[in-house]
C-alpha cells in the first residue's frame, strides 16, 4: 500500500515536471505593459517575420551578441546598448530603419543592424534546461534596464561594441578617420580572459598570393606603413600596394587589426591582440569589470565617455536620467 502511495506521487511529480517548461515559456513571452514600441524583424536566417515589441526582440539580441554565461551586469551593459542601437536606426526615432527590406524596423544581418537569435537556435545554442535558466538572466537584463538608453547631447548615442580590446578600446578617429566624441581610447585591461585575447594564424606563400592577387615575393618585404596609437595597423604597403588594415583582416579572417608576424620558410604566422573593430563597449572587459562588482551604469560610462543615460517615455520623447 505504501509503495503504491510512493509510485503514484512519482507519477504526479513528473507530469507536473513535464508540464513546467510550458508555463515557464507562457511566462518569458509575457512582455505585454504601456509604454511597448512595437517593431518588425525580418530574419533572413529563418526566413520569417517577427512582429513583436522592442523589449521582447533585445532579448534576441543580447543573446546572440553577447554569452549567456557573463555576469548580469556585463549583460544589463549590452541591453542597453543593445536598446541605444536600436532606437538611433528606427525611423520613428528619426534613424533610417531596414535598408534592405521595406517596412521593417531590422534584420537579423549584423553587417546592417545586430545580430539576432530565436527560440529555435537559441535552443541548439543552449542544449536541455540550460535554455531556460539562460533565457531567464538574459530576460532579467533587458527587464531589469527596460526603456534605458545612453544619450549624447539629447540624441542617442552610435553604441558600437566588440567583443575584446586586447588592453585598450580604440577611438573611432584612428579606426574610421571621423571623430566622435564620446568614443575615444580608453585603457581596458578586463578582458583577459577572453579566449580571443591572443590569436594565431598561420598562411603559406602561396595562400597569400591566392586571396591578394600579390606576388608571394612582396609579402616578405610587407611592412606596416600607418597604425593607431595603440599599435592597429591602418595601412600595409605590399610591394608597391597600399592595402587598408581591415581590408587585410577581412582577407584574412583575422581577429583584429592589432598584429604582428613573422617570415618562415613557408609562409608568414600571425600573433593577433583583441576580437573585433576595438571601438566602444569591449564585452569581456564589460564581463571582468562586473566581475569586480561594478553596476551596469558605471561599466557603459568607462567605455562611452560623457554620455546621459535616457528613458524612453513615448516614441517621440526621451527623459534624462543623468
């Protein structure tokens, strides 16, 4: 009688189990409040039209930008200035909206807009009941920052992000000959333990002839013609050629324009600082400042000097909040 009393409370518990990841799903997609701007994505990689509000598709963002895995308040960062991105590119906050797709807000190319990721390959991302806790933090970010833009002079500031500095973000001057002001160099030394901190490639005479169209010969006597203060190279001079930094990268696939290498018998290997343009927030060094108990606000005001914090009231109203 007893084990039979047992067995059936098993059986209870596990139907009530199964049917928790239902009502946590009910829950998450719950974004329903005043004060929603409702957006359009077109995600190219899914081949669909997403129709929801503007908290409910940063959450999209933040996962696909930024690893679920950081500290809370490296990912409140990027919500925010996730949010600041998204509201300087909508046309109904004077942005140029979706420029290759007519009528919607954005797309999920990060070459145009960020990058975005669904349930459905949020879920290969993270495999069983790690979606669920994962989704949940990152909810809790966009939530707990909800409506919170960075501002300039009472306009939404170019929130530009990469992943690692590799010890000092860049200035957008140095990297893409424009000044703005609250983009300068700042010194980072948070992002060590990004696994793209220090990078090695290696790529054989004849590769280098191949992606270049360059006599193999010229790229033993390359030498670095133009870099920024930190040590990015601006400009290659390739046997009589000029080649922009981040063209070379891009040829490439390297990680950063922040390198060095050295001639061996078969080719040139590379030794390559940081991941991405170095330009605004870096996401480790947002990472290993939260890690030393720094807030959100206090991160994002390192990284993007002189900024205002802002709260969206209405979409054609923003409030300082210092």
């Amino acid at each position: 009688m007893r084990s039979n009393l047992v067995f059936s409370s098993l059986i209870i518990l596990l139907i009530l189990l199964s049917l928790l990841p239902l009502v946590v799903i009910k829950k998450m997609r719950d974004h329903s409040g005043d004060g929603a701007i409702p957006v359009t994505l077109v995600s190219g990689a899914e081949g669909k039209v997403y129709r929801f509000d503007l908290e409910e598709y940063l959450i999209g963002v933040v996962a696909a930008e930024m690893p679920a895995s950081f500290e809370l308040e490296a990912l409140k960062a990027q919500a925010v200035a996730a949010r600041t991105l998204a509201i300087r590119r909508m046309k109904r906050f004077s942005g140029q909206g979706c420029q290759h797709f007519e009528g919607a807000d954005f797309c999920d190319d990060p070459a145009e807009h960020q990058a975005w990721l669904g349930e459905k390959s949020l879920k290969k991302r993270w495999p069983g009941w790690s979606y669920y806790g994962y989704y949940n933090k990152i909810k809790r970010a966009v939530r707990e920052t909800s409506g919170i833009i960075m501002t300039y002079r009472d306009r939404p500031i170019d929130a530009v992000f990469h992943s690692t500095c590799g010890g000092e973000t860049a200035a957008a001057k140095d990297v893409w000959n424009y000044e703005i002001p609250y983009l300068t160099r700042v010194k980072c030394d948070f992002d060590k333990h990004s696994p793209r901190y220090r990078n090695t490639f290696f790529f054989s005479w004849t590769e280098l002839e191949r992606r270049f169209q360059i006599p193999a010969a010229s790229f033993k006597n390359m030498k670095k013609e133009s870099m920024t203060p930190q040590g990015r190279v601006i400009a290659l001079g390739i046997g009589g050629k000029r080649i922009k930094g981040s063209e070379f990268r891009d040829k490439l696939g390297l990680t950063s324009t922040c390198l060095n290498w050295e001639t061996v018998s078969s080719g040139l290997s590379f030794t390559v600082v940081g991941y991405g343009h170095g330009v605004g927030l870096c996401q480790y060094g947002a990472d290993g400042l939260a890690k030393k108990g720094w807030p959100f606000h206090r991160i994002l005001k390192y990284y993007y000097r002189g900024i205002t914090f802002s709260k969206i009231a209405n979409p054609r109203r923003l409030k300082k909040r210092g």
